[in-house]
C-alpha cells in the first residue's frame, strides 16, 4: 500500500513531549482525522507506529503530541523523521482528473495490447514537466502526460501507455 508524506519532524517543542513538524501536505486539515502516524526515518529505514495524543496546528508549522513520548528527550530521536500513513490508491478525495504522484510508485504500465511494459520505480519533476522512471526489461521514462499516458486505472493498480512502442520504433 502506498505511503503518504504528510509532515517531517523538526524537533521537540516545550518539556511535554511535543513535537514540532513542518507540513508537507496540501492538506493540513486532515491531520487531525488519524489516530496513529507511522514516523520513518529515511537514513536508517526504521519505521514506528505511533498514537496522536493531539495535533495543534499553526500558521507555518504543526505541533504534534505522540503518547508515550513524553519530555523532549524521548521525542529528540525523531528528528528529521517523516509522519506518513498507508492508504489504498484511488480512496484520497479528489476532484476530477486530479492524481497523487505518490499513488503512482509501483503502479504495472501496460501497452494498449496489454503487454507489460514494467512497474513505475519513482516520479521524476523536471523543467520539462513530469516523468515515470518504469523498470521493467530496461530502465525507461516516460512523460507523464495524457498524450503518453492515456488512461489510468488506480484501483486496479495499472495505467496504459504506448510510449515504450514509440521510443523503439525512432531509434
């Protein structure tokens, strides 16, 4: 299941305990509909589930109150850690046409004739616009756009493109 960045954790606030996180979402107003975060730090791979005590949000920054963290020696480990949690692709709302990139990673693209191409391995941002890195027999790119990328199915975990086709044919 995909995992959706939603904050990373600067360092502890106050003596109780609390942290203080940017955001890292479109959508601050849904932090507070979660009961428990996973905190992943990227250097080490180690991931904990941890329960929200309470979130309070502010302008430019949120402060997050996890139970059992509870001075800020407890809560110093964490920084730099990420506040994500797990979602199946195609639940987040979302207006139409409207895609998370991250609902993309590990997504099968397939050819009109519905040959495998490969899976998508990261989303590239570019001055170009936005690229799929696929691997599968080779390592590709493709634009993603609605010329290569025509249609996209997330909650059957595959989208269709001919774009592989195109690339060989003007070699």
């Amino acid at each position: 299941m995909p995992l959706v960045r939603v904050g990373s954790i600067r360092r502890p606030h106050g003596v109780k305990g609390q942290l203080k996180c940017d955001y890292r979402t479109d959508h601050p107003e849904w932090l507070a509909q979660r009961s428990h975060y996973l905190v992943h730090d990227h250097r080490s791979g180690e991931t904990l589930q941890l329960a929200v005590g309470s979130i309070e949000q502010l302008p430019d920054f949120f402060l997050i109150k996890f139970d059992g963290i509870e001075n800020p020696e407890d809560g110093q480990r964490l920084n730099g850690w990420d506040l994500m949690y797990s979602v199946e692709r195609g639940v987040l709302p979302r207006e139409e046409g409207e895609v998370y990139f991250f609902e993309l990673e590990g997504m099968e693209v397939r050819t009109s004739t519905g040959d495998v191409v490969g899976r998508v391995v990261d989303i590239a941002e570019t001055g170009a616009g936005m690229f799929l890195e696929v691997a599968g027999e080779k390592s590709i790119l493709i634009p993603f756009n609605m010329e290569h990328v025509p249609e996209l199915y997330l909650a059957e975990g595959y989208m269709v493109s001919d774009y592989s086709l195109l690339s060989r044919d003007n070699r």
